[in-house]
C-alpha cells in the first residue's frame, strides 16, 4: 500500500512539474519562452542594445561655475578643468569628451556629476583633493 501511494503521488507531482513553461535569455539577450508543448517563442523580439549614452537634450550646456571660486582653486589645481582632465584620464576618452551634468560647490568642498564614455559619474572636492564618489552599497 505504501509503494502504491509513493508512486501515485510521484507521477502527480511529475506531471505538475513538466506543465510548466520556462523563460530563458539566450547568448545574444534576448528572452524565449519554452511551451509545455515543446515550442518556443521570443518575448523580446529586437534584440537588446545597451545604451552608452547619456540620456541628455540637445541643447543641454553646462552649468556655469562661480568665477571667484574657480580663481581661489587655481592655485591648487582643482579647476573645473582639472576635474576634467582627472576625469578623462581616468575614463580613457579626450577632456572634450567628458561633459559636466550638475555642481554644487563651495570653497572648502564640491561635488561633481560628469558624462564620460557614456557612463554618470560622480567626483567630490575636498580643498584641492579630487576623488571618485564610492557608493557602499
């Protein structure tokens, strides 16, 4: 009796299992769904571009800096300019390249939101230190 039971609550469970459908991603990224019936489809029928661009208007110019507190950071080298510099150096593209988003900054401090090879970066200025905002988490 205990082997008929296993068995029959086997083949029930079995039959759940093979009902279902399954959604895989193929090498090129594009979704498929994978019938019960043995057929397929493609859920996304284009292909998937990734974007290397940043998402900017056409008109888009650059937030203009205060002119004293650019003046006070040539001295230390920590210029807009220079930001940018840091920038493409880092990211491997020309200085015309690198785009400045936004910027809040002070004399002791600034933050920084650049375009660069198509990615959002973010760097701060603490006196005339430049680094790359982290994210913890």
């Amino acid at each position: 009796m205990k082997t008929a039971s296993l068995l029959l609550l086997f083949f029930i469970t079995s039959i759940g299992f093979a009902q279902n459908n399954h959604i895989v991603k193929t090498d090129d990224g594009r979704r498929v769904l994978l019938k019960a019936d043995f057929t397929w489809e493609y859920i996304d029928l284009e292909k998937p571009v990734p974007d290397k661009r940043c998402h900017v208007a056409q008109d888009f110019k650059e937030p203009v800096l205060d002119n004293n507190i650019q003046i006070q950071l040539k001295k230390g080298r920590a210029t807009i300019d220079h930001i940018k510099q840091k920038v493409a150096k880092d990211y491997k593209c020309d200085v015309d390249d690198v785009l400045l988003l936004s910027a809040s900054e002070e004399k002791e401090r600034g933050t920084y939101n650049f375009c660069a090879n198509g990615t959002n970066i973010t760097y701060k200025r603490n006196g005339f230190t430049i680094i790359k905002s982290r994210k913890l988490f």
